[in-house]
C-alpha cells in the first residue's frame, strides 16, 4: 500500500503546486471584496447612528424624541386649523351683485342702481341696496340669517343673494 501511496501524494502535491498560483489569486479577490463590503457596512451604520458617535442606542433615543416633536407639532397644527376653519366659516366667502334700474321710465337713473349681498358659508351676512336718481341716492342695509331677512327683499337683493350663494359653492368646488 505505501507504494501507491506514494504516486498518489506526489501527484496531489504536484496539482496543489500548479493551483497554488489560482488560489493566492482567488484568496487576495475574496479580501479584497470583504474589504469592499467591510468599508459599505461601516458607511450604512455611520448613516444609521447619523454620524455620531456610533452608538445605536443614542440614535434611537434622538429618533424617538424627534417623533416625539413632530406628533405634538402635528397635533399643535391640527388645532390651529380647526380654529382657522371655524373662523373661516364666519366671514364672508360669498359675494353678489346685481346693477339694476329702480324706475320704469328707464330715464332716470340707468342701472346706476345695484344690490350686494356678502354672506358666510351658512348664508349670514348683509344686503346692501343704493338706490340712485338725478338728485338723490338711498343706501339701505338688511341682515341676512340663513339667507333670509326679516325685512322685506326685493327682486335685485334676491338675486345678489343667490348670486352670493353659487360664488359659495363656486370656491368650495376649487
């Protein structure tokens, strides 16, 4: 038995010979690559510790605060917009007017005339009516509640109002 033995370790050594080369070269790329690869971990936990000290557990506790920060901040702009909100739905957001002739001679006067009506969201508001002529101008003002007065509307203070109610629906359609 030792005497093929022999041949076979001469050839095994022989083979490990001729590879030595291969495998040198096969090894150093392997370090190289680990190195590569060492060297991008490093650089993802440096981002991750957000360039730190290196300790995960001090970012954590930083994250953790910041959200923190934000949730209040958030909740603080959430509050502010209900109250903005509100307020919004108590001023005038509509807007109508209607030129008008009050006399039936079409002479005097021209659509010199006009009704407005500003009004909120639910139709509270104002109307406005001048009333003009050669030598005098009425202006009159009636509340508005719901979209409705409890003076008596004409024809033109009417229309400013539905007028106000579409520029309404007009801008909650943008």
């Amino acid at each position: 038995m030792t005497g093929t033995a022999t041949p076979f370790i001469t050839n095994t050594l022989h083979a490990l010979t001729n590879a030595a080369p291969f495998i040198a070269i096969t090894a150093s790329l392997l370090a190289v690559l680990s190195l590569i690869y060492a060297t991008l971990l490093e650089r993802r936990l440096s981002r991750l510790t957000m360039g730190r000290s290196g300790s995960l557990e001090e970012t954590i506790t930083v994250l953790s605060r910041e959200t923190r920060e934000m949730h209040e901040f958030k909740t603080e702009v959430e509050r502010y917009l209900k109250l903005v909100e509100q307020r919004l739905r108590g001023s005038v957001s509509g807007v109508g007017v209607v030129r008008f002739n009050p006399f039936s001679t079409g002479g005097q006067g021209g659509n010199q005339s006009f009704a407005a009506a500003f009004i909120d969201e639910e139709g509270t508001g104002v109307v406005f009516s001048t009333l003009y002529a050669r030598n005098h101008v009425g202006v009159y003002a009636k509340p508005l509640e719901r979209g409705a007065s409890t003076y008596e509307l004409s024809d033109e203070e009417k229309q400013a109002i539905v007028e106000a109610k579409q520029s309404i629906a007009v801008h909650k359609k943008e």
